[in-house]
C-alpha cells in the first residue's frame, strides 16, 4: 500500500497487508469479508481482484508480459475471460447513433443524455461481461428483466472522452452516487442491422470503477485491431 493503515505507527512493514483465504463447500472466498463472493478456484479469486479489489484495500496487479516481453495470460486470466465477471451499475440512457461508434458515438449520447429534462432517473443494474457478450439484468425490474448483446454485436466499449460525471440521489439507498464517471458501449440495434445504439452507464461504488470495467470488457469483448483503432493512448 502507499500509505499505512489510519491508528498504525508506520514502518515499513505496515505498508504490507494480509488476507487469508480460506475454503468452502463451493469454492474459495476472503475469510471475514462478508460482502465478498465465492470464487470457484483460487486462479479466479486472484484476477477478479485484480479487475476491482471489492473488500482488499486496492487492486491487485497481474504481469501482462513475461519478462521476455512476450504476451503473457496466466490461467487465472484464462479463466476468467472464460467465465465474465460481473458488478452493479447504474443504467442512465439509450439512443440511436445510426452507422457512429467508437468515442464519437458515445460523445454524442452524452450529450442527447445530458439534453434530456428531466434526466433520465438511473436504474441499479447487474451488468455481467464475458466471452458471449454483455448481459444486464434490471435489479427493480421496473425497465426491463434481463437484455443480452451478444459479443459479435458490440462495436466499441470505452469510457466517456469528455469525461462528463454523473451525480444522483437514489431514492432509498444508503449509497452516494455524486460526480460518478460515465461509460458506454454501442452494439449493433439487430444482428441484421448496420446500425447502432450507445448504451450509456455510470459507476455505481468506487470500488467497481468504470475504468476496470472498461478495461476488462475490451480485453473480452473486443479485438486488439478494434481497440488500436478507436481507443485513445490514455484508454491504451
């Protein structure tokens, strides 16, 4: 860690954190960390943790290269592409962009978003990304139950170039949501179709950051080709 825990007399050694990990009847989890999942092997308890650190202090980091500078993925890695991940978000806005993708499509949803009034009340959503796609799930089931875009029907996944922010109150929650970051992806409207809708997000905890998710969705989602040619050198 950069800094010592608060109430500790700061040596070095405090700099350093440790967490058991113990078994269950389903798999593996941090011991005494209520809000933490099972994992189903310890490969996909480590990566997860490296994509969000949900009860750890911070993220952990996963080498992407070998020391021969070869491209690197561990099975952890394997097996968690294989599988998804998944967190809770807030769905914001949809809207059309015809034939536009990549960050021009989301700059300008952001912008039909943030023209609308009222603005769009936020719905809390499960969003899941894996090898097949992109699937929420409406935790009010007030929108919607569940929507699936398959992978080959997502043409870009990024964050917001302008980096608007979102801030709310959710009604009944204990959980601030103030200048949050926005994110997006654009999929294709039907497998048929050539155009496309942006389908815009915000973060829901600093814990899930929008830029994790962004991360690990275009390591899944989307080819190296595709990236090099939409993203920015920062998203890079």
């Amino acid at each position: 860690m950069a800094q010592p825990p608060p109430g500790s007399k700061g040596g070095i050694d405090e700099l350093v954190r440790h967490f058991l990990v113990e078994p269950t009847v389903n798999g593996v989890r941090l011991k005494g960390c209520s809000n933490e999942p099972v994992f189903s092997s310890l490969s996909a308890l480590i990566y997860q943790h490296s994509v969000t650190p949900l009860a750890l202090p911070c993220r952990l980091i996963l080498p992407e290269r070998d020391i021969q500078n070869r491209d690197l993925q561990s099975p952890a890695q394997q097996q968690l592409v294989s599988q998804g991940a998944a967190c809770n978000v807030l769905y914001l806005f949809s809207v059309d962009t015809e034939s536009l993708t990549g960050p021009q499509a989301i700059r300008k949803a952001v912008h039909l978003l943030f023209e609308q009034r009222p603005l769009p009340a936020p719905t809390e959503v499960h969003f899941k990304v894996s090898q097949q796609g992109i699937t929420l799930t409406d935790n009010s089931r007030q929108l919607f139950f569940r929507k699936h875009y398959p992978s080959n029907s997502i043409t870009y996944f990024g964050l917001d170039p302008d980096d608007h922010r979102w801030s709310v109150q959710i009604t009944n929650s204990e959980i601030p949501v103030q200048n949050q970051h926005i994110f997006a992806f654009v999929a294709k409207k039907t497998s048929a179709s050539s155009d496309n809708q942006c389908h815009i997000f915000c973060e829901l905890e600093t814990r899930q950051p929008a830029a994790a998710i962004v991360s690990f969705a275009q390591k899944v989602l989307l080819d190296e080709a595709t990236l090099q040619q939409h993203a920015t050198p920062a998203q890079i």
